[in-house]
C-alpha cells in the first residue's frame, strides 16, 4: 500500500465517523436549527471522539502576487484532510456543490462532505465531493 493510499484510508474513515454523528445528530434534533448550532454539536461530539479538527478556519487565497489571507473560512477540517461544510437550507444548489470543490482545491484536500440537515431524511442532504486536482 502506497502513502497516498493511507490518506484516502484515513480520509474515507474521518468521512464515516463525521457522518455516524451528523446521523446521531439529526435523529435527536431533526431540521430546522441554524447552521452554527449543528456545528459546535458536532464538534462537541468531534472533540469527544479525539478527534483533531479545525473550525472555520481561514483558507488563504493568492492570485498572482497577491495572498489574501482568507479566501474562505472552512466550517470544520478534520486532520486537515477532510472539509465538512454543514448546511441548513431548503434546498442544496449547484453553487454549493462548486463552493466545496473550490474550498477543496484552495485547501489542497481531497474529500469534502457538503451535509444539509434541513431535510426529512439526511441521506437526502448528504453530498460527498472529490478534488481531482
């Protein structure tokens, strides 16, 4: 197994435990809280778990010679392998699947999780998003 293959392993495992808790997360409260209150649940749950993360982290940008220090601010990074961009809207647009693909590519990371929980069921709000590089 290559080093890139161990990432991926790490990545996919980070994945199921973040989704194993937005499930947990969704049952006990359902829809309809705000975005910031699925977060600091989350890595509440996060930090109980041991896991190392990183909330709205600013990702810099730079363009030509310009660095712009925050080109957006990540909602949560897990071992800075991992973006999760926690949503609580009606409906998930083209845009935010983009938004995650740029924050992807900006961050240099392969898997985001874009996790809606304004839905009935959260297997419908969940979106995985690979960087192809």
């Amino acid at each position: 197994m290559q080093y890139g293959d161990k990432n991926i392993e790490r990545e996919n495992e980070l994945a199921k435990i973040v989704l194993d808790i937005c499930f947990r997360i969704h049952k006990l409260y359902g829809p309809g809280l705000f975005e910031s209150v699925y977060e600091e649940i989350l890595c509440y749950e996060l930090e109980k778990e041991g896991i190392g993360f990183e909330r709205q982290k600013a990702i810099p940008l730079v363009h030509q010679s310009i660095k712009l220090e925050a080109g957006f601010r990540a909602d949560v990074i897990l071992e800075n392998k991992l973006i999760v961009e926690i949503k609580s809207i009606e409906t998930l647009a083209d845009i935010h699947y983009k938004q995650v693909q740029t924050y992807l590519k900006l961050a240099e990371l392969k898997l985001g999780l874009l996790v809606n929980f304004n839905v009935v069921y959260l297997k419908d709000g969940i979106k995985r998003i690979i960087n192809t590089y």
